[in-house]
C-alpha cells in the first residue's frame, strides 16, 4: 500500500471513529502517529525484523536473544503498564498484521506465535515454558509452542501457557488461566480456563 493510500485509509478510519473530528484533529493524530513509528524504530530496533507502520506508545522493554518479528501495523502500547517481550536463545516470537499488544509481557523460550487482528490487553502473561523442572528446579523445564490465530481477543490479567492454540475469533475472559486449546469462536473464563460460550457469527 502506497503512503497515501495508507493516509486515505487512516482518515476514513479517523471520520468513522470521531465523526465530529475536525480536519485539524486529524492532522494532530496524523503526527501523533508518525512519532510513535519514528519512536518504533528506535525503541524495537533489537526486533530481528520489524513491518510497516509499527509503532509504539510509551518506551516497551525489549530483550531479543533469539528471533522477534513484528508484521506490518503492530502496535507495541505500554498506556496502563509496560509491555515487555523477552526470547531467549531458542526463542522464536512472530506477530501479525494489525495485532495491539498493550502491556503484556511475553517470555518465548521456543516459539509465539501470534496471528493477525489479535488484541492483547495490559497484565497478560504469556509463557511458552515452564522454565524449571518439576524435580530440579534448578533444570530448564519442558517448552512447547503457544499459537494464538487471527482475530483473538485476550482480556487483561489472562494467563497464556506452553501448548495452547487459541482458535481464530476466541476470547479470553479477564483473569483466565489457558491451559488447553480454545476452540475457534468460543469465549473461556476461570482457573483453568474453560468454554462458557460460543460467538454466534
């Protein structure tokens, strides 16, 4: 998409969103927006790969040892806490196209893998290992692959853990423990996190 097609695609975004915004206030958003892609590439610049148009708001914490690829319109927030993205050597961290991260702390020891739309909410912990053995918790415990497709919405103060696949279009309840796959648009609650609905399309 070209610059100004993506400009058009923005104000037809801004006018939907504030429909008694002024061409003004749109122009302050348009620089608004522009520092915090500016800002991205100097606060993501430990990513081994950053897309198009990512951008941040407020300084995340970033410590790649291993892969972080942030897709095209990522947006890494710390409004309410600080976002902070950790991968460890084995690590491998791939997020989608237009997917918000907002104050969530992920730590990938062997792969995240999140889909494109996706919505993370402030004090979500995603784990892809259990980092000490149960009987020597001075060993590296197993880790196992977590991979949240298009279109999942998680809720604050959720808990993602190593092996889980999160269907396309699921929801997260606030404070739910994921231990086991979400089925495709279904909402889980509770400790662990089990189905309390399905989203009628």
């Amino acid at each position: 998409m070209s610059l100004s097609a993506t400009i058009k695609s923005k104000q037809q975004a801004f006018k939907s969103n504030n429909p008694d915004g002024s061409g003004f206030d749109f122009l302050v958003s348009l620089v608004q927006g522009g520092l915090r892609v500016f800002m991205a590439k100097i606060y993501l610049r430990k990513c081994t790969s950053i897309g198009r148009m990512v951008s941040i708001n407020k300084k995340p914490i970033i410590d790649n040892q291993g892969q972080m690829i942030l897709g095209d319109e990522v947006r890494v927030w710390s409004n309410i806490v600080q976002a902070k993205l950790y991968t460890g050597r084995k690590g491998s961290l791939i997020v989608g196209t237009n997917s918000r991260l907002n104050g969530v702390h992920i730590d990938c020891q062997h792969r995240v893998e999140i889909g494109a739309n996706v919505r993370i909410a402030p004090y979500t912990i995603i784990l892809d290992s259990d980092f000490h053995d149960l009987k020597d918790h001075f060993s590296d415990g197993p880790a196992k692959a977590i991979i949240i497709e298009d279109d999942v919405w998680i809720a604050t103060r959720s808990t993602i853990l190593k092996g889980v696949r999160i269907g396309k279009g699921a929801v997260v309840a606030t404070g739910a423990v994921v231990t086991r796959d979400v089925p495709p648009y279904t909402v889980v609650a509770g400790v662990p996190a089990k189905v309390v609905k399905k989203i009628d399309l």
